[in-house]
C-alpha cells in the first residue's frame, strides 16, 4: 500500500467516523466528524473543513480522469491534504466549543 493510499485511508476514518444513524446512502455522511460530535469544533469552522475536503476530492476526481495520476498532480493532492490536517488540528483546538457538545461527566481532565 502506498504512502498516499495510507494516509487518505487515516484520513477518511478519522473524519467520517460516524455513528449508524447518521450513516448515508454512500456511506457516513461528512457531518460525523468526531469533533463536531463532542463540540470542540463551531459549525462554521465544520462547515469549513467539509468544503475543504470536497475539494479535495473533487480534484483528485478530476485529475484521475485520464486514468493517470502525474507526479505533479500527487504532490499537489498531498499538499492539499497535508494543509487539510493542519486546519483540522488548529480548528480543534483553537479553544471554540459549540454549546452543547458533549462533555463527560465530571469534565476531560480528572
């Protein structure tokens, strides 16, 4: 398996991780992000990295189209998910939590 193959598998189970019922026709749904579920992330900021891996993928759609993935275009998908997991790190842990997320009982640190 490839590096890139790796980190998308990495990638794709840590942000559609999804209870079933939130489960889609294709799959879990883009909204299941463990960090919207616990409320460390806004909606906007949820918003945001949803459309930044459309993005992604979309351009991965498109630059695979012609059955050939160049050198120049694999870099460009790495850097693109590379800067995606910088943004999801940061927006985690920027300090911004939704009300009503869920927080365990007696808090995070005991």
């Amino acid at each position: 398996m490839g590096t890139a193959v790796k980190a998308a598998a990495v990638l794709r189970a840590a942000l559609l991780a999804a209870p079933a019922a939130m489960a889609g026709p294709r799959g879990p749904r883009a909204g299941g992000h463990v960090g919207i579920e616990n409320g460390s992330l806004t909606r906007p900021e949820a918003s945001f990295l949803t459309r930044e891996q459309r993005r992604i993928r979309n351009y991965r759609g498109h630059a695979c189209q012609d059955g050939y993935l160049g050198p120049r275009e694999r870099a460009r998908i790495q850097h693109m998910r590379k800067s995606a997991n910088h943004h999801i790190y940061r927006l985690k842990h920027n300090g911004h939590h939704r009300p009503g997320g869920y927080h365990p009982p007696g808090g995070y640190y005991r």
